[in-house]
C-alpha cells in the first residue's frame, strides 16, 4: 500500500514537471516571439518565422542589393532585369516594427498550424525611365519578336463542313503600360518573378471562339450556303450557286450574314453588260433585201441594276431555290435572236416607204411623208418602241394646230398619223414639203397600222441608199428646166423680177414627188428674198 502510493506521487510530480517545463518553453516562447516574427510567418512572401526587426531589415537589404526579376513569358522563357539597371534602392521606414508589434507573441503555438501571410510596402526608390527602358530591352518586348492577337472568326467555306468558328489566336503582343505597372507593384513588394500569363499583361483577343453571336452567324451563313438562284433570260439562264457567292458572304457589325456590296455589284454589272441590248445597234433584214445596221437605239431589254442588286441578295441569303427572270427596267419582244422578234413595224426614209411585219410575214405597206430635210425637220433614224396608241389627238407645234384621227407616237413627239390634208404620198415629198418630223401617212393607211401596233411595238427607221424612187422621164426634164431657170437668174437686181417669178412659176407646177430633185431650190429662196429687200423703200 505505502509503494503504490509512493508510485503515485511520482508520476504526479513527473506531470506537475512536464507541466512547468511546457509552461516555461510557452512563456519563454511569447517572450521571444514578441520581439520575432512566430513560426509560419511571411512578409512579402518571403519567410522570417524567427526573424527579428532588423534581421528582416538586412535580409530586405540584401534583397534590394542584389534584386533580380525574373519575368515568366506566355511561352514559358525567362527573361531578367536587375535592381541595378534601374537605380534600385532602399529607403526605410517602420513597417516591419508595426507588423512586429502587432504581433501577439504568445499566440506562436497557433501559429505553428496556421502561420501569417504579412506584406508591407518596402520604401524603396528607382529611376521610372530606366525601369521603363530596361524593359523596352526585353526579348519578349522587341516588336518583331510579337504576334498580335487574332478573334476568334468565321472560316472559309470548306466542303463537307460549311462554315465553322475558327479559334482567336492569343499571339504574344504584350501592352507596355500594363507591364510597367505589374512590375512596379512587384518591385515595390521586391518580388522576384512575375508569370505575365497570370498578370494578364498580354493584347487579349476581342472575341473568342464561345462567343454566341458568332455561333450564331455560321448557323446562318450555313443556311445561306443552300441557296440557288437561276436567272432565266429567254433560252439562257445563270445559275448562282455556292460556287459563286462563296466568296461574297460576309458578316456585317450586328454578326449577322451579309454580302460583299462591292462583289455583288461587279457580278451585277456584269449581268447588265451580257443581257442589256437596250442602246446597243440592231441588224435588220430590210424588205427591201439587203441587211442594214441601225445605230440611234432607244429599244431593247435593260437590266434594272438597282433592284436585281437588291432582289439577288435577298435570294442570297434566304437559304432557298430560287428560279425568276432577270430584273428589266425596260422590256423587248424577245430574249433570243433580234430583241424587237418578228413583228414591228419598219420604215425606209429613202423609199419613203412603211411595212407592218408580223409574226415574220409582211402584212401591210403603204407610201409615207417623213420630215422636211430642206428644213432641218428630217425625220431620225433609230429603233424605237411605240410610246401609245390612241385616236383623235390634237397635234400642236410652234406655228401648227393639226386633228389627227389615229395618233402613235414613238420618239419623244414624232410618231406615226394620218394627214388628211396631203393627197400624195411617197416619192421625194419629203425633201422640200415633208412634215415636222413624224411619219405621215393615208387616212386609211393610218388606220390599218393603228390596228396592229400597241405599247411597245418596234419601229425600225432607216436610210437605205439605192432604193429612191425614179421620176419619170417628162418629169426630169421639167426638173432640169427648173433648175437651169434658176441659175439663169444670176446676180440679183430689180430686172431679175422676171426671171425669178417665171422660175418659181415652174417650180411650183412640177409634180410633188420631183420638187425634192430640184437641187439649187435654196437658190431661189434666197433670189427671192434679195428681190424683196431691194424693191423696199429706202
């Protein structure tokens, strides 16, 4: 019984030892550590567990000496600059005795599972512009050395796989004034690295490949590429497919499907130059045999550039087949072969002679009156379309008022009518007693045209030398007297009134269809008009 009491107050006393020993290394422990760092702590990143104020001090000293950063590329390379090439030095303050003193020295058995993560800002000074240059000096900050960002962007279109989101491209262009202040911030901590990938130093693209606008945009663009557009003209026909817009597809700033505006008008163009023949010269095979070529074209298919540029990318984009005509601003008879087909109506100035074809045959003819040539009011030749069509119009002018039972008119105010008031037509008429300008024709004549003409209906005027009407004989040798009459009168005095009344007097009894081959009739105007000046009082 006495032993194991005995045993008792040893291990009681043993623990009561322990006791004090621990209460002694804990005491002693916060006594130290008020005047060091605990266990586990950090300053700056750097470890002073133990450190005292000016143990930190020299250590933050030597690192300021001997200072290096390090500078972590996006590729992974190292590149370093050292505390000296910018004057780097150390300027003191009480930093580290405020850390210090605020420490509570006897919390160092916690802190031996937990630690403190501590910074201060170490004073330091340095020169800004040679900092600034050291870093211009940098491989990775060299401008050949760089790659600027790319956004992600919509790709080609690649067969079997349509369009599709190619990724950005990160590059390696770095922003200066992002670097600078990164490394300032890590100078002042004096750090010895920095990972640029993690301080996001680097020229970011503006648009990755998970952007959702874009996403969008190739379903679209996708969509688009199953568009066909057949455009018909008569028996030729373009086909727009994928083979030929592939490369006009574009996106506009909202991201969504576009076409290349430029593109698109040069195709356009191109259509307008292969299907227009409006302006363009016409071959005509006349009545009369020979083919002639007629300039002065105001007839013919006219692409409608504007609305065909609209209309087409419309069809572009709407993913769907599409088959219609081409867009025309001004319409013919026919596509194929001569634009104005097989019915018009055709007139030899020359001849002084009207057709009418239809469906290729010839239907009617008759004799005609054209434009007064003696008077500069000849009548143009040219290829026309009708402009209308109607009946009892009042046909006004300068010095005229004239009813005309069928009117159809079909370059600018010249057209085709009756003229009631002639009884002849045809011939050489027109040289000296033609019309204002319009095709003057027989009542009856008049009518039987206006049966078969509409809006629209070809005129084809020409001149075809070799097709004139003869006189006859006695009515040539009637023009040969009037002519030598007329030069008979020579200079003009008061005793040329006979002669020049006798020379209008024949004049005016020649038949009308040989006036107009009385060659020197301006001759005669103009003796005439001397005669009357000189017979005015002076």
């Amino acid at each position: 019984m006495f032993n194991k009491i005995k045993e008792n107050k040893k291990i009681l006393y043993s623990l009561i030892g322990g006791i004090a020993f621990l209460l002694i290394v804990y005491i002693g422990g916060g006594i130290y550590f008020s005047k060091h760092f605990c266990p586990g702590t950090t300053i700056n990143g750097r470890n002073v567990a133990g450190y005292s104020e000016e143990k930190v001090k020299k250590m933050m000293m030597s690192n300021i000496d001997n200072y290096e950063l390090t500078l972590v590329t996006r590729e992974k390379k190292e590149e370093k600059i050292k505390g000296k090439q910018f004057d780097l030095k150390q300027d003191w303050d009480d930093g580290v005795k405020k850390l210090l003193e605020k420490q509570n020295g006897f919390t160092w058995v916690a802190k031996l599972f937990t630690g403190d993560k501590l910074s201060t800002a170490t004073l330091i000074s340095y020169d800004k512009d040679k900092l600034e240059k050291s870093l211009e000096s940098l491989v990775c900050m060299k401008k050949e050395n760089q790659k600027e960002p790319v956004d992600a962007r919509i790709s080609e279109y690649v067969p079997g796989k349509g369009f599709t989101v190619l990724a950005e491209e990160n590059g390696n262009t770095i922003e200066s004034d992002k670097l600078l202040k990164e490394v300032e911030e890590t100078v002042k901590k004096t750090a010895d690295s920095i990972d640029l990938e993690k301080a996001k130093v680097y020229k970011e693209p503006k648009i990755r490949k998970e952007d959702k606008k874009l996403k969008t945009s190739v379903e679209k663009l996708n969509k688009c590429a199953k568009s066909k557009v057949t455009l018909k003209s008569g028996s030729q026909e373009e086909v727009i497919d994928l083979n030929v817009f592939k490369d006009w597809l574009t996106v506009d700033e909202d991201e969504n499907p576009s076409v290349d505006n430029t593109k698109l008008t040069n195709y356009v163009n191109e259509l307008y130059k292969k299907y227009t023949t409006f302006g363009k010269a016409k071959q005509l095979r006349t009545s009369y045999g020979p083919t002639v070529t007629i300039g002065n074209s105001h007839y013919g298919w006219k692409v409608d550039k504007t609305a065909e540029l609209k209309q087409l990318k419309e069809d572009i984009l709407s993913g769907k087949n599409v088959t219609r005509d081409l867009t025309y601003s001004v319409k013919a008879a026919s596509h194929d072969g001569n634009d104005y087909g097989n019915s018009y109506v055709e007139i030899n100035l020359t001849a002084q002679r009207l057709f009418v074809i239809k469906d290729g045959a010839k239907v009617f003819e008759s004799d005609i009156v054209t434009g007064n040539i003696s008077k500069g009011n000849g009548t143009p030749a040219g290829v026309f379309g009708v402009t209308y069509a109607t009946r009892d119009a009042v046909l006004k002018g300068d010095n005229y008022e004239s009813h005309v039972n069928y009117w159809m008119p079909f370059n600018g105010n010249i057209g085709m009518h009756d003229a009631t008031w002639r009884n002849k037509f045809g011939g050489v008429i027109y040289k000296t007693s033609g019309s204002h300008g319009c095709v003057n024709l027989p009542l009856s004549s008049a009518q039987t045209v206006f049966g078969y003409v509409s809006k629209g209906f070809p005129v084809l005027v020409y001149e075809l030398p070799g097709t004139e009407r003869g006189l006859s004989a006695a009515d040539q040798a009637k023009v040969n007297d009037v002519i030598n009459s007329i030069n008979a009168i020579g200079q003009v005095t008061l005793q040329s009134e006979p002669a020049i009344v006798a020379a209008r007097a024949k004049y005016e009894a020649l038949p009308a269809q040989a006036k107009g081959s009385v060659t020197n009739y301006a001759t005669l105007q103009a003796a005439e008009t001397t005669l009357a000046g000189l017979k005015q009082p002076h």
